[in-house]
C-alpha cells in the first residue's frame, strides 16, 4: 500500500471521455456514493496497490462518479446498469469492463488493465493468466515480507541477546573489582592498628604507664560555667577589645545595665551604644524600663557596646536633613540680596539715601 494515490479528473464525464480519448489514455470511471466513506476507503484500498498504482498513474485517465450529484452522471450509471457501489468501469476500445461486488478486487482490477494498457484485446484466458500472475507475485511479495520480518525479529533477538551477555559480564567484572578493593582495604586497616597498638607499646616502655585523660576527665578538671537560676550573666565587649563580664538579677531594669558600664568602664553618658550580638538588637533609651528576662538576656547574653569620646556621629538621615537646611539659608539669603539690590536700584536719587547718592572716592 502507497501513502499517495492517482490525480482524479475534476470535469464531468463527457470531457473525461473526450481527453481519454485524444491523449490515448484508459479511462477508469469509479461509481462511489459519498455519503457513504466506506465505499471511497474500499476503492482507495484497490486502486492504491503499489502495482496497480503505476500502472494508473501511467496510463489510466481516474474520475469519480457520484449518480446522486448530477443528472448527466445518473444517466451514465444507468446506461452501465450499476445497482451497487463501489464499482469500477473500464472504457478502452478494445472493451469496456465493469467492475462491482465480488469481481471488484485487486486481482480482479489488475487482470483487466494490463491488456488494455498495452494496446491488444483480450479474452478470459488472458484475464486469467494474468490475475494467476498478479496473484503469485503477491504472495511471492508477502512471503518476502515474512521472511524479512522473521530476520528482523531473529538479528534483534541475537543483539538484545549479546548485549545481556556483555552487561552481565560487565557486572560480573565490577563485583569482583569490588571484592577486591574491601579485600585490600581490610588488610590496609589491620596494618594500621597493628602500627598503633605497636606505637602505644613503645611509648609505655619510653614513658612508662601513665593516666589517659578521658574527655569526661577534661571537663572535669576544666570545670563547666554555672549558670544561676535568677541572675543573667552578662558579657560585655566593648569597641575597645576589651572585655567584661557581669552579673544581675533577670528582673532588673536595663537601666542598671548601662549605668554599670557608664560607671565601671569609663564612658560618658549618652556616649555609647549597646545591642545583643545575636539575634542583632539595639537597645536605646526606651528600653532602660524592661526586665532583663523580657529583653533576652537571661540566663546570658553577650553585649556589644561602641564607645565615643566625642559627640555620637550623626547618621545619614542627620546630615542629609543639616545639609538641606544649609541650602535653604542659603538660598534664602541670595534672594534677599537680589531684592534688596532691586529695590534701591529702581528707586529715584531724590529718595536714595545720602550714602547712595555720594560720588565715588578718589583712587589715585
């Protein structure tokens, strides 16, 4: 079967005929109803062979004929005697053929074109010889097709199969590479703790048997940081690099907090910033009324203090705001020297004042 089919003629019968006639062409007249999809699909499967096809294509003049379309079309299924559709009409000179129920075949189809296509007459045995012949040729071509499908299947079947014995010798292969690498690494692994215990021989024999500190011992000696329940424990590290450290009761104020480091530690009121190190907080003078408990910092904290000798530096917001007000007084003082200029420029000299209207010293 062909994906593509015959050109069909788009004119009515007579100039089918007529063209056929003169370009000595087979004219192969196809009766379908088209209402009726079945009949244009059985019709499409005959005719769309792929030998039947060429010989269409080369010499057969293809028009469908729908009785139901158009009077001249009815008249020509009836003069054929067409009861039923699908059916195929073969006009040539030697003979017309008509073509419907069970004799509309391949076999059937291709048994009457060759004769006519070839410019001789025929008779049934010669229909015959050749619809053996088209028969043969089509199971020698569907045998063919078997015999390919059945070495298609039988080579992807050995590929499939190779390529399991490859990939199970491949696996096969990685396992014991593996084996061998745990096999190595064990014997690498009982080397090294021969070496170990041989060197924890030698140093008894050097040093002789000495108390191992344990990591429970070592926190033992160091001792941990006690931590009371009702006090905060507070570090102070200042901008300095020093540090300090303090404690105080959870339910103090802040305000405790900050006049022990303006008294202990040297700083200037309102000369200094404190905040939490983590979370990051900073704690300005609405927070001196809170707990120590309700801020963070019990049972310990850490606190950052930044410490000015002079007056804290002005923020960005500050200097912004000082630098407009600086532009504006400005401003404001040019536009009075303009006007006041523009005034006692316009008024008249019998007004001016008497220091206006002197004339100008001698330079000389």
């Amino acid at each position: 079967m062909t994906k593509d089919g015959p050109t069909w003629f788009n004119g009515s019968i007579s100039q089918a005929a007529t063209l056929a006639f003169r370009l000595k062409l087979v004219l192969l007249a196809c009766i379908v109803d088209k209402d009726k999809d079945i009949n244009k699909e059985k019709l499409d499967g005959i005719i769309q062979t792929e030998k039947i096809l060429r010989i269409v294509k080369r010499h057969c003049l293809c028009i469908r004929v729908d009785p139901a379309a158009t009077e001249q079309e009815e008249l020509f299924a009836k003069e054929l005697k067409v009861t039923e559709t699908p059916c195929i009409c073969i006009f040539h000179s030697s003979g017309n053929v008509v073509l419907s129920g069970d004799s509309l075949n391949r076999t059937q189809l291709f048994a009457k074109l060759i004769p006519r296509v070839h410019g001789h007459g025929s008779n049934d045995t010669e229909d015959n010889a050749y619809a053996e012949m088209f028969e043969k040729n089509s199971q020698l071509q569907q045998q063919r097709q078997e015999i390919l499908k059945r070495l298609y299947v039988a080579e992807n079947g050995k590929q499939e199969k190779d390529e399991q014995e490859i990939s199970t010798t491949e696996a096969e292969r990685l396992r014991k590479l593996l084996v061998k690498e745990r096999r190595e690494n064990r014997k690498h692994l009982k080397k090294v703790l021969v070496d170990i215990q041989n060197d924890r021989e030698t140093y008894k024999m050097v040093h002789g048997d000495t108390k191992t500190v344990t990591a429970v011992d070592k926190f033992e000696i160091i001792g941990s940081p006690k931590v009371e329940e009702n006090k905060a424990r507070l570090l102070f590290r200042l901008s300095n690099g020093e540090s300090r450290e303090q404690s105080f009761d959870k339910d103090e104020k802040f305000a405790i907090v900050r006049e022990y480091i303006e008294s202990t530690m040297g700083v200037i009121k309102n000369r200094s910033e404190i905040a939490l190190a983590r979370p990051w907080r900073l704690f300005d003078a609405s927070a001196d009324d809170t707990p120590l408990q309700d801020l963070g910092l019990a049972p310990s904290a850490t606190l950052l203090v930044q410490v000015w000798n002079t007056a804290p530096p002005r923020t960005k917001r500050s200097s912004l705001l000082a630098s407009r007000w600086l532009v504006l007084a400005v401003v404001i003082g040019v536009l009075a020297a303009v006007a006041w200029w523009y005034l006692h420029r316009s008024a008249p000299a019998a007004k001016r004042p008497a220091y206006l209207t002197l004339p100008p010293p001698f330079i000389g």
